[in-house]
C-alpha cells in the first residue's frame, strides 16, 4: 500500500495525515474522559461507561490540508491543539489501515514509512471456542473480558507489540475507495507480554456508525482488484470491519512442584538410636534369659542383693544393682514406698519398668541418670524427675552401695562416719572430671565424652580398688582427707583463708588465695563468707597438684584473669610475680627481672597473639605447670629451676600416669609408713593396744605431726593435744 496520498495540489504523507487527525481527536476534552472512564471500568469490571456524541466536524478530503507539509515540524490541525494535548511520538508503533481512494502504490520513496509486515489469514470470525485466540498463563488468575469502546472518527485499536511471534486470522480485501477517514489499528489478537489487561480499544461516534456500516460493508468474499498495465500488483490489506473482538480464554498450566527429598537428621541431642527392631529383639532376649535364670528359681521375688546378677543379664555392671532396684520400688509401688531389706519385685513388675525405660533412653549414659534420678524418692526431691543431668545429691544411694559390697572397701565399712566424706570426694572427682562445663549439673553429653561408664563398671573386675586411679581409689580419698584435716583447725569442715595459706607451709602466694576466696572458681554461699568447703578443698588440691589437666589449666587460668577479658595480659601477670620477687628477696634468693621473665614465658607458651596469653594457649602447651608455678607457688618454682631438664623425658615402658596420681602415691606412702609407725602390723586387737599404751601413741602422733608439719611451730599445748586425738582416732580406723 502506498503511504501517500494525492490530492488536488499536493501529495500529503497518509502519517503526517493519520498524525493530524489523531492529534485533533486527543485534543477533545471528552475523548480524554472517556477513554480514563473506559480504562478504569476494564480494569475494575463495571459497567461501561455511556458514548459520547460528538458534533460532527465538516472537513475536505485529506484532513483540510493545503499545502505539504514535513516531519520536522509539526502538522497544521484545522483545529487548534490545546497545551496539554499529547504529541505522538516515534515510540508508538501503530498498524495503518486506509480506505480511501487516491492511493499511490507505486511509489517506493514512501516504502521505508511503512509498518512492520504482519501475517494475516481468512476467516476471522471465530465459529466456537476453538477457534478463539488462546492465551497461556502460569497465573491461576483468570482474566477479565476486555469490552470494546465506541466512539468517534477516527477509529484506532491500538495494542502493544509482543517479542513472541503471532498470528492474527482476518476477512481479507483489496483496497477499495470509500469517502472514510483512515482507521489506525493494529492486529486485535496479537499477544501481549508486558501488560496483558491493556484492552483493544475501538472509538467510533453514533453518526459515523450508519456511515461506516453503509460504506464499509464485510466482505467474506476476497476479490481481484483490477490492476493497470503500469502498476505493480501489491499485498492484499484487510478490511476494516467493527466487530466485537474475541474474549481470550486463559489456559491454567499447573506446574507440579517437584517432590523434595527430606534431609536426614544428623543431630541426635541424646545419641543416635540404632534400629527398633534391633532395640526390641535384644530387649526380648534378656527378659527371657532374667526370667529363666532368676525370677523362675527365685520364685517371682528378688531382693536387693539378686539384682547385682540381673543387671549383669540385661547387659550392666554389677554396680548398677542399687539404682536399678531403687528405681524399679518408686515405679512399681509408688513415690511413697518403704524400701527395707523385705522389699521384692516379681517379674511382671521388672518387665513394664525394664521395657519403658528401654525405650526411652537407648544407651547407658541416659539409663545411668534415669537409675540416678530415680533411685531417690520422688517425694523428698525438690528437682524436676523428667530432666537429663545430675547433681551432687543424686550420687549417694550408688557410692553408698559400692561402700557396702565392693571387696577393696571392706576396713570402711566399720567407720560409718567417714562414708559420707568418701561419697563427696568420689562426687567431687566425678565432677571435676566430667563436669567440663562448671555448671554443676552433669549431662548425658559430659558423660559420654568422659570415662566414667567405663570406669564404673571396671569396679566388678578390680578387687583391690586402690588400682582404680579415677574416682573410686581409696588411697586418694585418704591423702585428700588428711590433707584437709591438717587445715581445718576447728575441725568445723571449713578451710578459712588463714588456713588455706598453710598449705604447704605457705607456698601458695597470698594474692592468689584471694583470688581463690573472691568467687572466680566457685561462687558457693560458703565462699562467699570466707569459708572452703570439703567439695571444693578436693577441687584446689587436685588443680595445684597437676597443672596440666584440662580443668587444673581452666582453675588456675580463673584465678589469674582478674578482668575476667579472657586474656592473660602484661599487667596480670606482672601483678602475680611481683610476690614472688619478694619472697624471693626475704630469702636472699637470686631472682630475674619481670621483662626476661616473661620473655622466657612467651617462648614457653608461645601465643596466638602478641602478649596475650589465652586459655587455648595454656591447653595446648605441655609445660603449663611451670608457667603457673612461676607466678604463684615459690617452692616449685625454684624445684623447676634447679630440675634437670631430661627429667620430664618419659619412660616408654612406665605406665602413663598424671602429676597427681604420683603425688598421691608419694603422699600415702609418707602417710602410712613415715618412721616405722605402721610396722609389724598384724591381724591383733589393735584397740586395745591404744588403750593401753597411751604415751606410745603420742610418742607415734607427735613424731607424725612433726615430720609432715601438721601445724606451725607456735601452736597452742590445748590445740595440740586436740589434734592428736583427732589423728588417733584417724590411726585407729585405718588400721582396723
């Protein structure tokens, strides 16, 4: 098709016409209103708005243009534009349409105006559904029908340009002349991307509508048109034709989402639980075998003492006999019941109890706090019966049993008033052990990571149980006692700090025993009065006596930090050394400079960071023990000084044993054979022989007293005597 047009004088461009005419119709005020109350009512559902009649403008062919005009400029309208009418722009890409005559289709100047080619076929006019335009959404959201809008000349369709290829089926003519306007519009099925509710917008005036009906009928019929012998034959245009536009239908693709795969669980805060059917099958097989081999001989009645081999059957120590039977009372006949040496369970009841419990806690570390919880009466307990960590009162039914059946405790069963200082120590041990986090409530976690599973139920195997370095050793228990006792002055079972700085004939530094009794490692309502009690004696003297330990390092590394910043600083560390210099000094002692001595301790340690010693630092280094002596225990650290230096250099064939197994050793060695006082011991009446040779005694006592100073060279004769008493009485049980 041409994209000029002729007329009398002068050949006017069809775009700079279409442009004119399209300028003046914006240009009316109710043009504008009507297409905002068309957008709005499209976009909202409601109701279309009523047409407009415009008056009818009387113009000449070709738009009253009179002379031609260019496109750097703009069009001469014959009515005058209104400042805020709009101005079409390049950026709007329209179709063309023209009905009138006149038109130039051989001029190829004017091909380069021409609109992007488009495809169009027959037969508009969808029949039924499957032929109407389909448009494909991932959106559930149906859209709206777009309703057509009519008003006047000229007629414009205007839709945006999708980038996806489509195709528009139209009733296809040849141009015609017709004394019509030229129609703007571009093909009402194209698909759009951006904006898919914009709808296809057609404006046609009540006047027009006769006119247009009459002069531009539908032809369903395509025609030849006749071409002259100098014209070239051209495509084809489509006819205009007012028809409503097909409402699209929405096809709904649902895309299934695709099915996840659940991660498995790698966290298991009470450890990870083996298969159940593995779990049941054991569980089946030692109830048959408890029930075989104990309850059908025993009648249906076992008492405390058969539980020992029960808890062997069912996969447990000997040792777990009286948490076990304790605990299978409490379930079975309430929180109130009366355990005596009458007491019986009968199979029925072990079973439920067994069972449940199975099923709860999978491992020996949960069945061991269940036993321990449990085995108390939970009428006297004030805590929670459901919760998963210990404390210090929870251990004494299960020490106490270990007391009265364990072979290598046999000389203490006697001396009941010493059972419950041999319970604490073994508490106290256990905690200092495996409580890793000082929270004073031992978890199944500190438990699993410890050995004390597996040095408990080394108890059944070990007769003599001072071969049992962990927890249960008896010499231990007996050089912590004795050590304890020499402080405590007023036998009251609390260390002041006078006492305290007796230690070992005041090795300790008084600023670190301040430090000790301010609350940096222990916080007890005791502490905070001054006083140490037995539980926490245990915990000092285990921590001075091996430095080297993960909770000796953290004790002492407490005590140090007195910012409490995590860091070891400069200025801490030359606050702890600078008694030693004084002592030092008293003692005509040569001694170094604070700066070589804390060159000498940098390279020892060797931190992380410059002048900063943290806890890691400490744990990581071998010689910690040498690093702590230096600042606050003067007699090891002049040991240190003059040891030699291959001493620390280990036997491959010596067994491996810590800094206070071997102190405690040494120490119960002095303790018990210190001047041939337990020599030529026999099975005699030994109380008998106290009683009757009382000087021999205090001849034995005084000689002990003075040899391990027991006291200071100034004490009182009454408190003298008192001491020895105490130690005979001591003398007596151990011998017995």
């Amino acid at each position: 098709m041409s994209s000029t047009m002729s007329t009398a004088n002068t050949s006017i461009p069809i775009t700079k016409m279409v442009n004119d005419l399209f300028l003046q119709w914006l240009s009316l005020p109710d043009t504008r209103t009507t297409l905002s109350a068309a957008l709005h009512s499209v976009r909202t559902n409601s109701k279309m708005p009523e047409p407009i009649a415009y008056s009818k403008i009387q113009t000449t062919r070709g738009g009253g243009f009179s002379k031609s005009q260019h496109f750097d400029s703009p069009p001469v309208s014959p009515v005058p534009r209104t400042p805020s009418s709009p101005r079409f722009t390049s950026s709007n890409n329209y179709s063309i349409v023209e009905n009138t005559s006149g038109i130039n289709n051989n001029n190829n100047d004017d091909k380069k105006l021409r609109t992007p080619k488009k495809t169009f076929a027959e037969n508009t006019t969808p029949t039924n559904i499957d032929q109407q335009p389909v448009i494909i959404e991932k959106v559930s959201t149906p859209s709206s029908a777009k309703p057509e809008v009519i008003a006047s000349t000229p007629i414009i369709s205007a839709s945006i340009n999708s980038n996806r290829s489509t195709t528009s089926t139209t009733n296809t003519t040849p141009a015609r002349p017709s004394q019509q306007t030229p129609v703007l519009q571009p093909p009402s099925t194209a698909v759009r991307e951006q904006s898919p509710r914009t709808p296809n917008t057609t404006v046609l005036s009540p006047n027009d509508r006769q006119d247009n009906n009459k002069s531009s009928p539908v032809v369903n019929a395509a025609k030849t048109p006749v071409l002259s012998s100098n014209e070239k034959p051209t495509r084809p245009m489509p006819s205009t034709t007012v028809t409503p536009q097909p409402t699209p239908i929405n096809v709904r693709i649902e895309s299934k989402p695709k099915p996840v795969e659940p991660i498995p669980k790698f966290y298991f805060p009470n450890g990870k639980v083996t298969t159940t059917s593995t779990n049941e099958t054991v569980l089946m097989k030692h109830l048959r075998q408890a029930k075989d081999e104990l309850f059908t001989p025993k009648h249906d009645k076992l008492h405390l003492e058969d539980f020992g081999k029960l808890a062997q059957i069912i996969g447990l120590s000997l040792y777990w006999k009286a948490p076990l039977f304790r605990s299978c009372v409490y379930e079975n006949l309430g929180a109130k019941a009366s355990i005596t040496a009458t007491t019986t369970i009968n199979y029925i009841q072990f079973e439920s109890f067994w069972t449940k419990l199975c099923k709860a806690n999978h491992d020996h570390a949960l069945k061991f706090i269940y036993l321990l919880i449990h085995s108390s009466s939970p009428a006297a307990s004030t805590l929670p019966m459901n919760r998963h960590y210990l404390t210090t009162d929870d251990w004494d039914y299960l020490v106490q049993d270990i007391i009265d059946t364990h072979p290598g405790l046999k000389f203490l069963r006697e001396a009941k008033e010493f059972h419950s200082r041999y319970i604490k120590t073994v508490v106290a041990r256990a905690y200092y052990n495996c409580n890793r986090s000082w929270s004073g409530k031992l978890t199944v976690q500190e438990i699993r990571r410890s050995n004390f599973i597996q040095t408990f139920d080394r108890l059944e195997q070990e007769d003599d149980i001072n071969r049992i370095h962990d927890y249960f050793s008896y010499e231990h228990f007996y050089v912590i006692y004795c050590k304890f006792w020499e402080l405590d002055s007023d036998h009251d079972l609390f260390i002041s700090r006078d006492d305290l700085a007796k230690h070992c004939n005041g090795a300790i530094s008084n600023k670190m025993i301040d430090r000790i009794f301010s609350g940096a490692v222990s916080n007890t309502p005791n502490m905070k009065e001054g006083k140490m009690s037995y539980y926490e004696f245990v915990w000092f003297l285990i921590s001075e006596e091996d430095k080297r330990s993960p909770t000796s390092i953290e004790y002492w590394f407490r005590c140090m930090d007195i910012d409490g910043d995590g860091i070891l600083s400069m200025y801490e560390l030359d606050y702890f050394y600078q008694e030693q210099v004084h002592k030092m000094e008293i003692y005509g002692i040569e001694y170094m400079p604070f700066e070589d001595c804390i060159c000498q301790m940098l390279d020892l340690v060797k931190p992380e960071e410059q002048n900063k010693i943290r806890l890691k630092d400490l744990k990581r280094c071998k010689l910690t023990n040498v690093f702590f002596d230096t600042f606050f225990n003067l007699d090891k650290y002049l040991n240190n000084e003059q040891k030699d230096p291959f001493s620390n250099l280990k036997d491959p064939e010596a067994p491996d044993l810590s800094d206070w197994v071997k102190f405690a050793e040494a120490e119960y060695d002095n303790l018990t054979h210190e001047d041939g006082g337990n020599d030529n011991l026999d099975d005699g009446n030994y109380d008998e022989d106290f009683e009757d040779e009382d000087n021999e005694v205090e001849a034995v006592t005084n000689r002990k007293l003075g040899n391990n100073a027991i006291s200071s060279p100034q004490r009182h004769p009454s408190e003298l005597n008192s001491k020895i008493d105490d130690l005979e009485d001591e003398l007596k049980r151990w011998k017995d």
